[in-house]
C-alpha cells in the first residue's frame, strides 16, 4: 500500500480497522514514515529497537533450552493442578452445549445441510478454494444463540469463514427473522 493511501489520523485508523496509518510529519527520532495505529509508534523506530534487541547477546540467553521449557511445563501444571476444577466444569458445559446446539431441529433441516455440505465440496473442487458450511448466527456467541437449521447455514470459502468468525450482522439476522416468519407453515386450528 503507498503512503498516500494510509489514513491521515491515528482515530481514522483505529475506525477502519487497518495497522497504519500516515502523518507525514516525522516522529521524535526524525522518521517520516507510517505509524502502528494499535501503539501510535513509527514503524521504523519499532525495527530499530527490535534490531538492537536481537544483535543483544543476552536477549536470547535461557530462550528454548531444555530448562527453560521444563520449567515452563511445571508452571503450567501447577496452574491446572490448583484450577482443575474450573476447567472440568467449564469444557463439559461447552462440549454438552455445542453438542446440543449442532443438532439439526427436524429431518429436513438435516438433508437440506447435508445438502449444503454436498455444495460446499462442489465448489471447493470446481474452484480449487476451500469451502463450509457457515451459521450465520453463530452456534456460540455472548449475546445469541444460533440453530442448525437450512435458514441460518450459508456456503462461504473458508477464508471467508475463518474473517467472519463468530460475529453477526443485526440486519442481516432481522432479515433471516422475517423470511423465517413468511415461510411459517399455516396454524392448525
């Protein structure tokens, strides 16, 4: 990317969600170059400290010898022996929940999914691109609860699907809501 394409400011920056961004007026150590939107640091500067922290002959001293790693899994050990308990408790909910949660409501979802994943196979074997089978309502996220169902399962490519995450658009979910309420079958009555 050229410089004349960075955002101006670091708050510009930080708004579209990029590493850096340009001034053009030089740093306290006469750089005239981007910054890091995350710590507002010249990149340049960055290199150098890091180049000056390598060449140190004691920056590395005691890193991934075998003392070191032991000592490493001791206190990992520790640490689980004293919290074994929290993370029992904590991964059979998560695994009891997202077992749960996978399932398919009804027999036609299940085809319709299979179906969905079928597509996805086609497609990375027509286009050489990995593709899944996406929620999207996500399974498990802090403010809601998607369903395995045909309605809420979409085809992406991976990279798609690993950008996307476990994140949620609201207009997209009050779309999904309103196809879901004009596809109702009629109450019985």
């Amino acid at each position: 990317m050229e410089k004349r394409k960075f955002p101006k400011t670091h708050a510009e920056a930080k708004r579209q969600g990029v590493t850096y961004y340009f001034t053009g007026k030089p740093c306290k150590r006469g750089h005239v170059c981007e910054r890091f939107a995350s710590s507002k640091s010249c990149k340049e500067c960055v290199y150098e400290r890091n180049r000056k922290r390598t060449v140190n002959e004691d920056y590395w001293i005691d890193y991934g010898d075998e003392a070191y790693k032991e000592r490493k899994r001791e206190a990992s050990r520790r640490y689980y022996k004293r919290n074994k308990h929290k993370w029992d408790k904590m991964f059979a909910n998560r695994r009891r929940y997202e077992r749960l949660s996978r399932r398919p409501s009804t027999d036609a979802d299940r085809l319709e999914i299979k179906r969905m994943k079928l597509e996805a196979q086609l497609a990375t074997i027509n286009s050489g691109v990995k593709h899944e089978v996406d929620h999207i309502i996500p399974l498990i996220h802090d403010k809601v609860c998607g369903l395995s169902t045909k309605h809420n399962c979409q085809v992406l490519t991976k990279a798609e699907n690993r950008r996307k995450g476990s994140r949620f658009d609201q207009d997209k979910q009050s779309k999904i809501q309103l196809r879901l309420i004009k596809e109702a079958p009629p109450k019985r009555g």
